[in-house]
C-alpha cells in the first residue's frame, strides 16, 4: 500500500514532463524562432496559387496551332480590405460603384478570411496599369493565370476550347479547385490531363499593408508548378487555313486523312469561328451569341456530327462485296432499266468500270439483288434476312455503322441497318428485297458522317484497310502510348484494281462525273455523290485519294445545298489535293471560283 | 469526531482560486476573439463573450450549490449517475442530432449539451466507488476487468457516434487503475505501441539505395535494427528463467502489430483522421487543408513574442485567420496576446492544480474521494494536454476544449461539477472514518 502512495510522485511528474516539452515549444516559436514576428503588426498566410501553363498544340510541321498568354485575376480577401477610397478603386478598375459594392458582398460571403476573385483575367496591360496603384488599397493582390490564344484564329472544332470548371467537374476529379481551366471540347478536352499539368502552391506572409514579407517557413511549404505537356497533332495547319478559306461561305465539312498512317491531316467544319472569341471573360457571351443568335450553328462540327445519306459514293463499297463474294467480276455489264430505279441518259455500262464511272443505278440495284438473295432460304423473306445479315457485318468493316476510334469527343456513328430494324418497322419478316433496295444506291436507311467517307477513301487507297484515323501524331511521355488499331475489310486487294481504275476515270476520262478535279500533274482517283436532302437542294459530296499509285491523301469534301457533287465538291478537293502535295496551285481560276462562290446567300435566295 | 462552523470552512480555497483565475483568463481571451469595435460590451448577448459570461455566472451557481450537496451523496449515487450517462449515450444514438460528423449532441431548443460529458463525471464516480469496495484486492483478474469494462463501455458507445477525442479521454482512467495496482508496464507497452505506429507510417515513405538499382525498403531496415535491438537485451537477461518465450514472443508480437498498422490505419480512422495524423508528422503536408488550421495558429502563437502584443492588441487574433478561435484554438489568443510569459502561467497554473489534486488525493482517508480526484486529475490533464498540444503542433487536431478556458456552456459547467465535487469531497476529508 506504501508502496503505492509512491505512485503520486510518477503520476505528477510525467505531467510535469508534458508541461516542459510544451514549455520548450513554446519557448521555441515564441522566443527563438523569429520568423513569425516581424515589425508590421499583422502576419496573415497568403496561399499564392502557381498556375501551370498549359500545353501548347503543334501541328505536324512544327508550326503552333496553341499558345498561352498570361492574364491576371484581382483577387481580395474581405478582412484585410479597411476603409477603402471607393471612387478611386472604381475608377482604377473601371467598374461602376453597384458592381463594387456587389463584388465586395460576394466574396465576404464566400469567406471574409480567405481569397476569392474580385475581377477575373485582366490582359497584362490591364493588370500593369492597376498593379502600380495596388498598393494604396490593402486586401487586394494579382494573381498570374494563363489564357489560351490561337495565332492563327484556325480549327476551332478540333482544338476546342477551355472553360471555368463546374461542380460536375469538381466532384468527378479531385485535381480541380473552383476557379480552374479545364477542356470542355475537342482537343482541349480530349488530352486534359496531359495538357493540365500540374498546380504549384507559393506560401507567403503578408502584413496588413498588405506586402509580402517573406516566404513562409522559408518555402518549405512551396510546390512548383509543373507545365503541361505540348502536343504534336497530325494536323497541317496551311492545310486546315487553305481548306478554310476554301469552305467560307458554303457550309459543309473537309476530312483529309493520310491513308498510310490514318493521320488526320485537317479537319474542317464550315461556318466555323475564330476559337479566340471562347477565350477569357468574353467566352461565355461570344457562345451564347454564337450557339442561339447564328442560324448556321457555326458551334457545330459537321465533319463528326452531321449525318447524310452516302448516295452514289456507296456503290464502291457494293462493288467490292460484289467482287469478293463472286457474286460479280469486274466483266460484268447490267443494262440500264430504269423500270428498277431512276437513272440517268447514259449506255448501259458494259463492265464494272463503267458502271462506277457513269454511276448507273439499275445496275446496282442488281449486284445488290444478287447479294440479298442467294436461294439460300426457301422463304423469299428469310432469304433477304439472311442476306442483309451477311452484307450488314460486311458494310461494318468499312467503319460504318460504328464510331471510329478518333481522338475526339462528340463523334457520332452514322448507321447501318440490319435485320433488327426492319423487323421491327415491318413486322418480323415481313420486309424483303423490295422493301430494301434503296439501300442498293446509298439511300434508305443508311446515314454516315463525313469522316467515315473520307476514311472510306483511305480504306480504298490502301486497297482494302484503314488504321484509326487520329488527330495526335507523336505519342504523349505521360500517358501509356496509344495503338491505333490496323482494320481489314476483308476484301482482298486485287478487286480494288477496277475500282481504282474506275475512279480515276470519274476524274480524268471525258464524260467523267468528276471532270473538275483533274490536276494536270497528279493521277486523283475520286467518285461523286450526291446526298439527298428532302429540306432543300442536295448536298454535293466527293471522295477521292491521290496520287493513284502511292497515295499520300485521302479526302471527303461535303458542300451542303450546293447540288451536283461535281459542280463544288470535286474541285475543292483537287484545290486541296494540289495544295498538299505540290505545296502550289496551277489552276487559279479554278481556286478563284471557289472563293468567290456564295453558296450561303445563294440558297437564301433560292 | 469534530463538529464544524461553517459549510466552508475546510474548503480548498487554494484550488478555488486557481479555477477563478483560470475562467477569468478563458473569458478574456474569449472577449478578446470576438471583440471588435461593434461589439465591445462585455454582456453583448449576440457575442460568445457575452454569453459565456452568463455561463460563468451559472457555473459559480452550480459550484456553490455543490458544496451545499451532503457529500454523501456522490458516493451513493455514483452508480445511478453512471447508469443515467450510459442511458443518454445509448439515447443519443438514436435521438442525437448530427454536429460536424458526429451524432453526439441533444438538442433541446436552444440549448444543447453532449452526453459524453456526463458519461466522463459519471464514469470516474462510478470506477472510484467501484474500487474503493475492493481496494486492496485489485490484483484480482476480476477487479481489473471489471474495472475496464466501467471505463469502456461508456467509451465504446461514444465511438460510435463517432468521437475519437471523446475515447482519447476515457482511456486516461486507466490512472487511476494504475493508482490502484496496475502494473506500469502496460504504459510502456503503451508507449512503445504508439512508437511503433508513428515509425510504421515514416518508414514505409523512405527506402535506402544500396549498391545502384537494389534497393531496400524502410520497414526492412526498422525491422531488422529491432531485431538487433531486442536480441541484444536478451542477451543481457539471457541467464534468467523464462527470458527466451517472453523475447521471442515479444519480437513476433511487436513484428507482427507493425506490419498491421498499414492496415489498421487504413482501415480504423476516418480519412480525415489520416489526414491530420500524416500533417501532424510531416508526412504529407497540406497547409490550405488538413494542417490550415495548425499553420495559423502556430503563427498566430509565434508573433506573440515573449511578453505578447498586449490585451485585445491580437492582430491574428482579431482578424480570426485562426478557425474555432474562442472553442478548440483558444490557447492561440493566450500566445499572441500574452506571449511567452501568458503561457508559462496558463501551464503552470494547470500543473499546479492537477498537482494538487493529486497530492491532496493521496491525503485523504476515503479511498473513494481518492480513486475520484485521480480520475478528475486524469479528464482535465488529457483535455489540457490535446487540446494544447494541437495548438502547437505537437498532437493531432482532436477537437476537444480546454478545461475552464474554452467557449461553451456545457464544457465549462460539466469540468465545474468535475473540480467542485472533489473540492467538496476533500473538504470533508476529516470528517470520514478510516
Ligand atoms: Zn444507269
């Protein structure tokens, strides 16, 4: 029991003991630790937020598509903000007395002790000019930020642009604070997290005159900000610029694609704008006026989004299931009875190159008879199932029907009909070949988006794949390398020798439907189309690659409302052809025509 | 038998004062938070200080109703007072309302109040009524365990509101067991399980480059340098009987629970319990999150200088960059205001009255007011010891207030009837039978 009474004296010494650590802490940073103490008599934490730069967007030769330019927010932090001179603060930031009271009401309710943005990405002219006179108003420091600027004021739909994050945003990703940039479209969104980089972080000690007074715990505390990483598209940018200039005033949309690498060489939607009105405190007006005020919704990217029927361009890919299931050769002529389908004033085609170079519709609409219905059912209409099943997977294989597998959000699939959906529009076998011949010519109830049709064109001067058309050129440090996938359409290359032979005479032979896109020094294999549009004039429509026997273009050109697809779309598509590969262009009364043409007002008028 | 005057006479006057100083240093402090020039009248009911001042005035209500209490009383309802804590524990699972995460609070209009702070002043009259019965006989496994179970069953219901600072201040009772027997190995088992803990988060950051790419991992090298360790104390005591099994056992035991702290962590604390345990360590360090707090009240503690910037003089003070100022950070304004020297006195007039309850503890000749004046020792010197400790860094942010100090009705009366029932029990000291 003695014994234990002792046990008062351990029990009061290790609270002695914890009192003298605490002394000696406190007696550490009260006493002989004078970082904290200074001659102002007020040390508040300053949280500098270090911005990275953003990646900046090259094209394949190097050239800047992308670039940053420093702006600045004016931040404050309500409890060190005193009696303020509010007239010569309004008239320095140049805001109406309201808009200050207002401002100043918004960020005390965020918080009184912490920063919030008072006036967001000033320009650096802006910030210098006020950041001379900051001083004289306590609470109220600059803050470097980075805005976007596009030199070339070019591919706004691929590039997209950046905007302030949003609470979805914020709760989908921890990286964000509010108050950040991130990609909302295109580019932009599609490469976020190598383009983002990472934030740093600067803590420093200010007095209430509101100077920095040093570094806190001497930048212990400080991250660097770590820029995002640049990115090398497969884009040309005097490709893209030319292609522009080309669509102004007609809408539509421009696809060219390198067929050996499915490097996306530009990518053109038409009206398009200048990407530099989405910048900064302008954005969200400019897309408002863009997005409700525009009837020509220059917001959206036709060469992705915009659906058409394939029309006459489709027969290629008939021709060529055609030819690997024996169901023709390349000897075979059908005459032109135009009791099956509209046609044409033009002499039966003796072959299949004559077929594809005169377009003759009746003789499609047999190969593709002969397709759908092989005997192989008793039924007629199980035997059409049976048929468009088969042909269906086949057509799939050309990328149709499916998203390809392109760097870019918002990138639609077009659509392939199947068995599927004739039954159910019909009833269960209920429909058969009658029923679905328009398919034979590229109409019904197929629709495609430019982008598959020009990747249809590489598949074509590849004689029989495509790789993944794709818009990043040299692969990313940060991410694992992207595989662009190898496709096979399953026709084997030598029944691509008629077809190509047959588009080049679209192009060269007189009689052609595609005379406008002969180049002098350049074989173009090409083939016209014609999408239908039951709201008004037809859209003009062209494919072709180039040169015919190493091709190093492939390319699809939409004209809306503009007619015959070799009135404008063929010659838009030579101009770009020309432009690539010679770098010059022979024809200028050819490249004159197209920019004079109006085919906007033109159909106003109409 | 003596008869006595007076229902004061044998007071603690002493430690009377000590508590008076302590509420009126707290209420300047408080005052000083929330002073600004609208509100500069000491009653301003809209302000903490002004309503704590109605606290303090209830407070010294209950103190001196206290004393009048025959102090039988205490004694023989300790257990019902227990029984009554444990009920609202149960209770306010179930009818509680939510603050900050925890469902810990009652709501009664305006009024509010924590049951855990009646479950602390319940639990150390029932755990000192408990072990004077059986005083002498503690070495009884089911004394020891009995007693455990007075102090954590209490403690396990507040875990699942949950209240991790609340558990904090049940496991300080064990004092009093030790008081009573207890043997004090199992603080340095303690100790060396909490070093453990804190070396298991440190090392696992770290590896050692040997020889080019072969590397090799921190738990490796700890775990070898313990080994290292503990067979060369065996080899001290290898001739005694028995040393093999309790070594090698005691190894794997501390191997095999370092290896696990990894999971535990994980696994146990909430993420924002990790996090302030990493900021506390300096393992990972966030100033704008889990450390904000910690970082501007270092600041705020560090301008005071040596003799502080002078009463209501605070600029880190007034300008409230320190979050819960008049609550858990409290001890900042202390820093700032008074400096070095406020905060000698703050500490030594603590030391100085859990010293002497203590002491006087050991005085007296109920082993019942003495169990209780350890176990009144024990709640105040670990709220004393976190809620410091935090200010400066030293122990994870746990938000519990500072004894007499911190702003708040229902802390401040519930530490009151903690000190003025002993103050009452050991007036009474000579007037109990042996
Ligand atoms: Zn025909």
């Amino acid at each position: 029991m003695n014994n234990l009474e002792q046990r008062k004296f351990i029990v009061i010494s290790s609270f002695v003991v914890i009192a003298i650590i605490f002394l000696m802490r406190l007696f550490y940073i009260q006493v002989i630790d004078d970082s904290y103490v200074s001659s102002a008599d007020n040390q508040a934490l300053r949280f500098v937020t270090k911005y990275p730069a953003r990646g900046i967007v090259y094209d394949r030769n190097g050239e800047i598509l992308v670039l940053n330019q420093a702006a600045y927010d004016l931040m404050v932090v309500p409890v060190l903000v005193g009696e303020v001179d509010t007239t010569s603060i309004c008239s320095l930031l140049e805001i109406e007395k309201d808009a200050f009271i207002e401002r100043m009401e918004q960020a005390r309710n965020f918080s009184r002790y912490r920063a919030s943005i008072f006036k967001k990405q000033m320009t650096s002219e802006e910030y210098s000019r006020v950041a001379e006179r900051l001083y004289q108003f306590t609470g109220f420091y600059g803050q470097k930020r980075s805005l976007r600027i596009y030199p070339d004021s070019i591919a706004a739909h691929v590039l997209g642009y950046i905007g302030e994050v949003n609470q979805g945003h914020l709760d989908k990703d921890t990286f964000y604070r509010s108050g950040d940039f991130v990609g909302i479209s295109g580019i932009e969104r599609q490469y976020e997290t190598a383009l983002r980089g990472h934030r740093g972080r600067e803590v420093l000690m200010v007095d209430v005159h509101n100077t920095v007074q040093g570094k806190y715990e001497d930048g212990a505390l400080d991250v660097e900000a770590k820029a995002g990483e640049n990115l090398i598209l497969s884009l040309d940018l005097q490709i893209q610029k030319y292609g522009e200039q080309l669509m102004q005033n007609k809408k539509g949309s421009i696809v060219a694609i390198e067929p050996k690498t499915g490097e996306v060489l530009c990518l053109i939607s038409s009206p398009t704008y200048d990407p530099n009105l989405l910048v900064g405190v302008k954005r969200a007006s400019n897309y408002k006026l863009l997005s409700e005020n525009d009837s020509l919704d220059p917001l959206f990217n036709r060469a992705l989004m915009a659906k058409y029927p394939p029309g006459s361009i489709f027969k290629i890919i008939q021709s060529l299931i055609g030819l690997q299931d024996g169901i023709i050769s390349e000897n075979t002529g059908i005459t032109c009875n135009k009791a099956l389908v509209g046609c044409h004033n033009h002499p039966s085609a003796q072959n299949l190159r004559q077929a594809i170079q005169m377009s003759c519709n009746p003789y499609y609409h047999q190969v593709f008879k002969r397709l759908i219905n092989r005997g192989e059912a008793k039924s007629y209409f199980e035997d059409s199932a049976l048929g468009l099943d088969r042909w269906e997977k086949q057509v799939h294989r050309f990328g149709l029907g499916e998203r390809l597998a392109l760097d870019l959000p918002s990138l639609k699939s077009g659509s392939v009909p199947n068995v599927e959906l004739y039954d159910r529009i019909y009833g269960e076998r209920r429909w058969a070949f009658s029923t679905i011949y328009s398919l034979s010519i590229g109409q019904g109830e197929l629709e495609v988006v430019p982008i598959q049709m020009a990747n249809l064109a590489a598949t074509i001067a590849n004689r029989g794949y495509f790789i993944d058309p794709h818009l990043i050129k040299e692969p990313l440090s940060t991410q694992s390398a992207i595989t662009w996938k190898k496709h096979n359409t399953g026709i084997d290359d030598v029944h691509f020798t008629p077809i190509v032979d047959a588009m080049q005479w679209v192009v060269d032979k007189p009689g052609g439907t595609a005379r406008r896109a002969r180049i002098d020094s350049i074989k173009v294999c090409g083939k016209t189309g014609t999408a239908e549009n039951p709201h008004g004039k037809d859209h003009s429509v062209f494919i072709a690659f180039a040169p015919k026997d190493d091709p190093k273009i492939a390319i699809a050109v939409y004209v809306e409302n503009s007619g015959f697809g070799g009135t404008w779309a063929a010659p838009i598509s030579s101009l770009i052809i020309e432009k690539y590969l010679n770098g010059t262009i022979a024809d200028t009364a050819k490249e004159n025509r197209i920019f004079r043409a109006d085919l906007i007002s033109m159909e106003d008028e109409d | 038998m003596r008869t006595r005057q007076s229902v004061f006479q044998d007071i603690d006057w002493i430690m009377v004062g000590v508590y008076l100083f302590l509420v009126a240093f707290g209420w300047m402090s408080i005052y000083a938070a929330t002073y600004d020039e609208a509100h500069r009248a000491v009653n301003d009911m809209t302000q903490n200080h002004g309503k704590q001042m109605l606290w303090i005035g209830l407070s010294l209500v209950i103190a001196a109703a206290i004393l009048l209490f025959d102090h039988r009383f205490f004694e023989t309802f300790a257990y019902g007072i227990y029984g009554v804590s444990i009920a609202l524990l149960l209770g306010v699972l179930i009818v509680g309302s939510e603050i900050k995460g925890a469902q810990s609070w009652f709501v009664l209009g305006p009024v509010s109040f924590q049951p855990s702070e009646i479950a602390k002043y319940g639990t150390a009259l029932a755990l000192a009524k408990y072990l004077s019965q059986y005083g002498a006989r503690f070495k009884e496994r089911k004394v020891l365990l009995t007693s455990l179970a007075i102090i954590f069953f209490p403690a396990a219901l507040i875990m699942l509101q949950p209240d991790v600072g609340s558990v904090l201040v049940f496991s300080t009772l064990l004092i009093v067991l030790y008081r009573q027997g207890l043997s004090g190995w199992w603080f340095v088992v303690a100790l060396i399980a909490v070093f453990l803990f804190v070396m298991a988060l440190f090392m696992k950051q770290w590896t050692l480059q040997l020889f080019g790419d072969n590397e090799i991992g921190g738990t490796w090298i700890f775990l070898g340098a313990l080994t290292l360790i503990v067979g060369a104390f065996y080899y001290q005591f290898r001739k005694q009987k028995g040393s093999l099994p309790i070594f090698s056992g005691g190894l794997v035991a501390m191997i095999g629970y370092y290896l696990s702290v990894d999971y535990l962590f994980d696994h146990l604390l909430k993420p924002h319990h990790q996090n302030r345990i990493n900021e506390l360590l300096g393992i990972v360090s966030d100033p704008l999150g889990a450390g904000y707090n910690v970082h501007q009240s270092k600041i705020a503690i560090g301008s005071g200088g040596f003799s502080g910037k002078g009463f209501l003089q605070g600029t880190q003070t007034k300008f409230h960059f320190v979050p819960e100022q008049s609550t858990d950070f409290i001890f900042c304004t202390v820093g700032e205001e008074w400096g070095f020297l406020g905060t000698l006195v703050l500490i030594s007039a603590f030391i100085f009255l859990l010293g002497r309850i203590i002491w006087s503890s050991e005085n007296q000749r109920s082993e019942f007011t003495r169990n209780y004046g350890y176990a009144a020792a024990a709640i105040l010197f670990i709220h004393f010891t976190i809620n410091i400790g935090m200010a400066i860094g030293l122990a994870p942010v746990i938000g519990i207030p500072l004894p007499f100090f911190s702003y708040g009705g229902s802390s401040l009366w519930s530490f009151t009837i903690l000190l003025f029932t002993f103050i009452k029990l050991d007036s009474e000291r000579k007037f109990v039978l042996r």
